[in-house]
C-alpha cells in the first residue's frame, strides 16, 4: 500500500455476513474510488456491532454498516 492509498475493509466473518457485510461490500465495490482499494476482511474483534468497515491508514471505524452507511462512506473519500 503506497502512502496514497486508501484500504476499506469489510468484516466478512461470520456474524458480520449474517448481518448484511455482502450488501455493504457490494455497494463499496461498486464505485470507482481513486486510491482506495475495497477488500474483504475476517473479524475486527468487534463481534455483536457489526458489519463492520475499517478505513486504512485513518483508522476510522464505522460499525452496523449498511448499504446506506456504504454510500456515504464512498462520498466521503471521494
């Protein structure tokens, strides 16, 4: 990861998939962001708040993540 890169990863363990991280990774992947590299991840250790979605290198979290939450997130690193 070059120092202007940008990961977003999404926790595709189990209780984050049964509460919607597909949907959320699915809208994620759909936009074209410049410098941001969309990746799926195993567990945060944050079990019970999930889907959860972590941004590289700011270590923003945003936990209960949904499509919409996933919008919002692409507006902002754009």
């Amino acid at each position: 990861m070059s120092s202007s890169t940008r990961q977003v990863l999404v926790c595709l363990s189990r209780t984050c998939k049964k509460d919607g991280a597909a949907g959320v990774l699915a809208v994620l992947k759909r936009e074209a962001i410049a410098d941001v590299e969309i990746l799926e991840s195993g567990c945060m250790g944050q079990c019970g708040l999930g889907p959860m979605v972590l941004i590289v290198p700011d270590l923003c979290y945003y936990w209960r993540a949904t499509p919409i939450t996933a919008q919002k997130i692409v507006e902002g690193l754009r």
